[in-house]
C-alpha cells in the first residue's frame, strides 16, 4: 500500500506550511488572548487565506474550486493547525458544507449559492444543529423517546417555510453568511425521519445571531447562537426532501465528516512535540533538559503517540478517496469516526506531556504551551465523541 503523496498533494502542502508560518503563527496568540470572543476573529487572515485558495479547497474545478481530495485537504487541515488549530477550523469548516451544495443541492441552490461562495473571499458557511436541548441524540436518536433532538420547528406557508427556535455553539455562526440548518418538521415521529434541512441566508428575516461563546481553547473559531423568530425560508432553501434531513448527505462520497477534527488534532501534536523537543535542546538544568531520562521518556511518548496519529488520519483519507473513486468496499468503513475518538485521548496526552516538560514555565508563563492545552480540551466536547463511538461499534456488529 503506498501513501506517497504526489507533486499537487504536496504542493498543497508546503504552500499550507508556509501560509501558517508567515501569516497565522505571527498573530496567533495575539488574538488568543483578546478577552472579547467576537473580536478574536481576523477577517483580514481569512482573505488571504481564501486568496491562497483555503477557503474553496474542496469545491470541485468545474465550479472553479480547487477539487482537492481528502488526502490533500487532511494535509493542508494538518499544516494550518499546526499555527493555530481554530485557525484551520475556520477554513475547513467550509469545506464540508460547500461540497455539500456542489453535491446534493439542486441548480438553482448551487447558482444562488455556491456561486457568490466561490467570488467572495468573506463568504464563510456554518451548519446549525446543535440546540440548547438536543445535541448528542441529533447524531444517534434513542429509539424510545421520539421527542427528542432537534426542536426548532419549521412549519410551511405556501412558498415559505417558518422557522421559530434557537440553536447554540454553531460553528463560523457570527461570521457565516449560509448556514445549513436542520429543523422539525413532524414532531409526531423520531427525529431521523422528521427533520428537514434548509439554507439559510445571515440576512433571512426573522433570523439573528445570538451572543458568541466565550470558550477556553478555539478562541479565534467563532461559536454562536442562532435565533429564529417567525424566520421565513424560502421552500426553494429546502435541502432535498421534506423530512429527509438524514439523507441530506447520502449522495456526497466525498465527505469530510470526522476526519476532520482527527487531522486537526494532528496538527497540534506536531506542534506540541516540535515545541517540546526545542525546549529539551535548548533548556539547562546543570545539563541540557533533553539528556535526562525522564524527558526523553516523555518526549518518545509524544512522538510515538503523533506518528500513529498521522498513519491513522492518512489511511483514512486514503480510504475516503479510494470510497469516492468507486472502491464499494471502503464506503461504509468506520475509520473516520474511530480516528477522531482516537484523537481525543492522543491529542491531550500529547499536549500535557509538552507542559510537564515545560515545568513551571508550561504551567504559568508560556503562553503557547497553554494555548495548546486549552485547544486540545476542545476534543472532549466535538461531535459527541461517545456517541460516535457507540455508533462505529454498531456498524462493526453490523
């Protein structure tokens, strides 16, 4: 099995390594430290990020995005990260929706919407499922309790559809100007089968952005509330069929999902270990802080721990694309789920163990080693990482 990459894979790449070195690592903890969540955001980064072609990676040529495959967008996803996790989320976080309309939208949605998406370098996309009351059972619906998950209704008046309701922590949701959303449409059946998908403008009226969230790690990805309050949607908004929310999605082979916060994740163990790794060379404690046994204990664990990472994110990409060039046996395999519950664990071991070898220095006076840290807690909370679990686990039986 061969997973060298190619001269566009890596062209991506170092073009990635370098945008993240010149561009995101001089601001980085500059705007981590801004007390304000709304005003953490750069929209000058995003611009010259989107000019490089971040922001449209995924989008199919024939749109005239960049049609880069999962091993490119891991790469690049990884590459970002390594200067700013919340940084790259940003830019990724449209990769998943935009090939979304490319793929499962109809004519009229891709002329109306991904259209002004590719000519506009501050057109962010966001998805609103979560809510106040209904996250995890989005994702795997209890069987006895048809009341539960998503709660914001949609309710149709002739060529309009009005949405009432509020959803929470919605990625890019201060700055996206589409959002994704997933309502109620039969409150009579379970979630799976009676919610509806529709796109929303920022200028839909009825619809307003809520209060953006103060958060430890991911300060610059801004997480926000959307309200809907008698919000009027356009029957020609709605995402494939009434009641079809879950299938939404069925027809697009080239979804990023899960890996994404997998390749992320590695991006900041490579930075934690290249970190670590510069501190023991350089930091003395009657002899450099690298000859003693302990550290280079830690330092192997690190480094252990990143490079089976990095062949799981890897392998997943590559089964993902062999899946969207037509490989039937690699379309329903649970690796991008179980990559990023395997990303949990390794990404915060591997961010605690580069504050231990930092000492008191990690714990108090090193604002990278920190920030670090916070972005690695971020895993717990993403994406429900037990359920995704418990949802692998039933496809494996399967």
């Amino acid at each position: 099995m061969n997973f060298s990459l190619n001269e566009e894979q890596r062209g991506w790449q170092m073009e990635a390594r370098k945008f993240a070195e010149e561009e995101i690592r001089p601001i980085s903890l500059g705007r981590d430290e801004i007390s304000d969540p709304r005003a953490t955001f750069d929209w000058e980064l995003i611009k010259k990020g989107s000019r490089v072609g971040f922001r449209t990676l995924a989008v199919s040529r024939k749109w005239g995005g960049h049609g880069a495959d999962l091993v490119t967008q891991a790469l690049v996803m990884t590459e970002l990260a390594r200067a700013d996790s919340a940084i790259s989320k940003t830019f990724s976080q449209n990769w998943k929706w935009s090939q979304l309309i490319a793929a499962s939208c109809t004519e009229d949605q891709q002329e109306r919407f991904l259209k002004p998406f590719l000519a506009d370098d501050t057109y962010l996309l966001g998805s609103g499922s979560t809510e106040p009351n209904a996250g995890s059972d989005n994702r795997l619906p209890p069987k006895d309790d048809i009341k539960a998950g998503v709660q914001v209704r949609a309710e149709r008046q002739g060529d309009e559809w009005i949405l009432n309701g509020e959803k929470c922590f919605i990625a890019n949701g201060s700055v996206a100007k589409l959002f994704f959303v997933r309502t109620r449409t039969n409150p009579n059946v379970g979630v799976k089968d009676g919610s509806t998908l529709f796109l929303v403008s920022k200028d839909t009226p009825g619809f307003r952005i809520g209060k953006v969230f103060n958060k430890r790690g991911w300060r610059f990805y801004q997480n926000a509330e959307l309200i809907f309050e008698n919000a009027r949607v356009p029957h020609a908004n709605l995402v494939g069929q009434v009641n079809g929310a879950a299938k939404a999605r069925e027809s697009d082979l080239s979804e990023f999902g899960d890996l994404e916060l997998a390749a992320n994740a590695l991006g900041i163990c490579d930075a934690s270990v290249e970190m670590a790794m510069q501190y023991a060379r350089t930091r003395r404690n009657g002899k450099p802080l690298g000859e003693y046994q302990l550290v280079q204990l830690k330092l192997s664990e690190m480094h252990m721990l990143t490079e089976a990472l990095r062949s799981f994110v890897m392998r997943t990409a590559w089964e993902r694309d062999q899946a969207v060039r037509g490989d039937k046996g690699l379309r329903d395999s649970p690796n991008a789920g179980l990559v990023m519950n395997y990303s949990q664990p390794v990404v915060q071991r591997v961010t605690g163990l580069n504050m231990e070898i930092h000492g008191p220095e990690g714990a108090m006076m090193n604002g990278g080693v920190d920030k670090l840290v916070r972005d690695a807690m971020i895993w717990t909370h993403l994406a429900g990482d037990s359920v995704q679990r418990m949802r692998s686990l039933r496809h494996l039986l399967h």
